[in-house]
C-alpha cells in the first residue's frame, strides 16, 4: 500500500492539492507530509489567488505555488521510504512574497542573470531596465516573473502547467511576451521543467529556476561536501560587479575544473581571481556543447546518498555556492536556519548578459518565434 494518498480537489477556477499522509487517510484538507500545511500556506498577493499545489509518484513528492511557479519542497524518496527535502523555501506564500529578492525555488526572468549597466539596444532602440544589483538589472528586476502570480492552466498529480503574460514594457523588456512553464515527473526520478514563450515584438528571454538545493536536506549544513561534476571546459570571466567581460576562461588547472568529480568545498577558498569576485562560486559553465537535450551535471551528497543529475537543452549552467547567504537570513521551513552556503544553485541557462555580448548565444525572441527550453533534475539515492 502506498504510504502516500494523493487527492486533487477541483476547486472552481483552479485546482488545488492536498497530500495526505496514510495516517490522515480519509480526512480531507491540506496537511502535506512535510510541515507545510495548505491552509496556513495559502494567501491572496496582487489581488489572486496563491495557492499550494503538488505532485507525487514513488520517488518523488513536490509542492509547488502559483506565486512565481516556485518550487516549494522537493522530497527524494530513500530506500526505507524517508523523505529528504533538498530545496530551501517558506512554510507561507506570505514569507516567500517578504523574501523574494533570494528567488528560493522560483520561475527568474524575463532574463534569469545579469544585464550588464541594467540595459540593451535590440532592433535600434534602448531598453533600460531596473538597476536591482549595484549598476546591474539581476533576474528581471524586482518586477521581475518570480514576483507574480502566475494562472495554473491544467494539473494533474504527475504535471502542472503554470502560466503567465508579460505586458509589454513589464520591466523595462520590450513586447507582450506569454510564458508557460510545466514541471511534470518521470517515473526515472526526473523533474522535468518545459519552459515555452512567445512574443508580439523582438526581445529577449532567458527563464531559469532558481532552486537552491540541497542534497544533505535543507536546513543547517553547508553544501561543502557535495561532489559536483559539470561538462564545461571554460567559464565566462566576470569583471568585479560579476558581469562578462567577453571573455572564456578554460578551466584546465584550475579550481573550476568539474571535468571529474570534485567536492565543492575542496578548492572554494584558494587563491584565484574569479573565486574572490564571486566570493566562491558564482560563475557561468560553458557547457560542452552538444545536440539537444543532454546530461550536463551531476551532484553527489555522501551524508544521504541522493545524487542529482542535470539534464537540459541550454548553452550554461550558472553554478552559485550560495556566497552571499548569511548566517543571520530568515529562518526557512520548520524554522530552519540557511546560514553561509548552506545551498547552492545550478541554474541551466543562456549566458549572463548575452543582450550586450554579440558572440554569446543569442537570447533574442521575434515575433512569430517559439521560445522552448527544457531542464530536468534527476535524482536516485545511492
Ligand atoms: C546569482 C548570485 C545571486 C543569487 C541570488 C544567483 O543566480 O548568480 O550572484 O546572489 O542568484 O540573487
């Protein structure tokens, strides 16, 4: 028998989830096996409805909000059935929405990174966007998509489909731009996030998630013995404000050589240039190219034996160790403490400041043009 009961309740504009654990079985409502509870989660931002929804099969139980399209737990399934929650986040909408500028689990963009000098010139007009970071616009400014309440358009207990529309000049961007993102399950241990955006006028568009992972369960370690390994045989260099100088770095003798495994904390404080920049890790990986959708990372936690690989079709991976989370950060779910690098992030996507570097890939979107990423993490416990 299924430890686990799933219910979807439709409700009249949209549907909402309720996990219940086998001990609640029969009872309706909202307590998922994890401490958040729907009913203290749910919360009414700009006027919509945020509400808590989730997925689940038997490897993996994910909840997730309108509220950005973030992620809000992310349990792996052990061997004896445990549950471990490897992301970071809020037991309220309301704490999310008074945190969002750390972008916990959430849908980033319209341009997930940097743009250098917060603006772009694109078909002979400037566009200038909100200096969030320093002189720079960071993950669309504090306007940005992970700060709306996104429309859920269809749901099921494996998928869900979350949209959002743009108004033209949202931000500073150009053109109406309509997004979905879905994040469905596989019955492999995937967590997969289509990503789809269309656009009544040239712009551009870089979505990402920001999930901050991590693999020993969310809470108070740091991620320093997590093994990474990414297939990227350079970096993009960052000037002090972390924005690309145009230039690739290779990574061949240096501390940002993931070619093999290596422990993220095993070189994090030596003596390189970049490092000082970041304050640890806070790079663009050029990833080795390949056609299509390709496995491009994986992470190891040898406290729980979850391993997570990452699967997408984007040209980077923005890898942050979490450098600028301090000890005293509001405390997270159940009360947990998300001191200095107790997480990091790998964030599959174009290169930071690719608007203003013409020998990036291009982030531009025209009319008629159907913007289509995909990202998957998938995870098995060793
Ligand atoms: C950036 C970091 C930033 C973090 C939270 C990451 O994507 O690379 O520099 O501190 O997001 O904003």
């Amino acid at each position: 028998m299924k430890r686990n009961v799933f219910i979807a309740l439709l409700a009249t504009a949209s549907l909402t989830y309720a996990c219940q654990q086998g001990a609640n079985k029969g009872e309706t409502g909202a307590t998922t096996s994890d401490s958040i509870e729907q009913a203290s989660f749910d919360a009414v931002i700009d006027g919509k409805d945020v509400k808590l929804y989730a997925l689940q099969n038997d490897r993996l139980r994910v909840t997730l909000t309108n509220y950005g399209a973030r992620l809000v737990s992310l349990n792996v399934k052990g061997k004896e059935g445990e549950e471990t929650d490897v992301i970071l986040g809020y037991d309220t909408a309301d704490e999310f929405k008074q945190n969002a500028s750390n972008y916990y689990g959430a849908i980033v963009g319209r341009y997930g990174n940097r743009i250098g000098n917060a603006s772009f010139t694109l078909d002979g007009a400037t566009y200038e966007l909100e200096k969030n970071n320093g002189e720079n616009s960071l993950h669309g400014g504090t306007n940005g998509v992970f700060n709306k309440v996104w429309t859920v358009e269809q749901s099921s207990d494996r998928a869900i489909t979350l949209a959002y529309t743009s108004p033209d000049g949202e931000a500073g961007y150009p053109g109406t731009v309509t997004m979905k993102v879905t994040y469905s399950l596989t019955d492999e241990g995937g967590l997969v996030i289509d990503y789809e955006g269309s656009t009544d006028k040239e712009t551009v568009l870089n979505l990402t998630n920001h999930a901050y992972f991590n693999l020993n369960g969310e809470g108070d370690s740091t991620i320093l013995d997590h093994e990474l390994q990414i297939d990227a045989d350079a970096i993009t260099e960052v000037d002090a404000a972390l924005i690309p100088t145009g230039k690739s770095l290779t990574v061949a003798g240096t501390a940002f050589d993931f070619r093999k495994p290596q422990t993220i904390g095993s070189r994090i404080d030596t003596d390189n240039e970049q490092l000082k920049v970041g304050k640890g890790y806070d790079h663009n990986f050029e990833l080795v190219k390949g056609e299509g959708f390709r496995k491009v990372a994986t992470v190891y936690a040898p406290k729980t034996g979850i391993e997570m690989q990452i699967l997408t079709t984007e040209p980077g991976l923005q890898f942050y160790s979490g450098n600028f989370m301090t000890d005293s950060d509001p405390k997270g779910k159940g009360g947990k403490g998300y001191p200095f690098r107790s997480a990091f992030c790998l964030e599959t996507q174009h290169f930071p400041d690719s608007p203003n570097q013409p020998s990036f890939p291009s982030t531009v979107l025209k009319p008629g043009e159907q913007y289509t990423t995909k990202t998957e993490y998938r995870f098995f416990v060793k």
